[in-house]
C-alpha cells in the first residue's frame, strides 16, 4: 500500500488515500460516468482522507439517492464520491491522481445494466 494524493482541477479539493501502486479501476458504462470518463479506484471509507476543500463540495444525488457524487463548486469536477455499487466505500477518479505513484492499471468494465464486473 501507498499513499496517493489528488483532488480536482483548480486545487481547491484535495484527497488522500492509501491504496496499492498496481491498481485496478473500474470502468462504469452508466450514463453519468460514461459522459466525464470517470474510472473508479474503489477504497474502504478509512482508506480515504479528504485534507482540504470540504466547504467546497457541491452534492450532487438522482434516481435513488444512494449515490453521493461530490463536486468542486468551482471547477466542477468530481474527484471522488460514495457509489451505489459500493455504498461503503469512496470511489476516486484515477484521473484525477496525482503523478507519480501508480505504477500500473489494470482495466475492468462495470456493466451498469447488469451490475456485474466484465474484464
């Protein structure tokens, strides 16, 4: 496990988690993930640690509100956010990772309609 920083675009959001170097992510068909590119690098909740810009966030819920997708309310991005197929847990953008600490990913499809993983 490492410590990999990142946040959104214009800074004012920032995260910590601590994951492996050699990650795997997820890559979610669904409407709103397929239109920004999201890809999921899922973490246990106590993986994660949001170190600055919490009064920036803007929340964002639809259809069953599990869902918890955070934006910067200045730049707009999502940097991370509690999904429905992972409630317990925090998914962060790869994307949006700083450089430096992932030294490989490995790519899976999450096929929304059916819920399940496909590699």
């Amino acid at each position: 496990m490492v410590q990999h920083e990142g946040g959104c675009h214009c800074g004012k959001v920032r995260f910590r988690i601590s994951a492996p170097a050699d990650v795997t992510v997820l890559d979610c068909n669904c409407t709103l993930c397929r239109m920004i590119g999201y890809l999921h690098l899922i973490v246990p909740t106590s993986d994660f640690e949001l170190t600055q810009g919490e009064d920036d966030l803007t929340l964002y819920t639809f259809n069953t509100g599990i869902a918890k997708h955070y934006f910067c309310s200045t730049c707009g991005i999502k940097s991370f956010y509690i999904p429905r197929s992972h409630p317990n847990d925090i998914s962060v953008n790869l994307r949006c990772l700083d450089p430096g600490t992932v030294t490989s990913v490995t790519t899976k499809i999450f096929d929304d309609a059916t819920r399940s993983i496909q590699d």
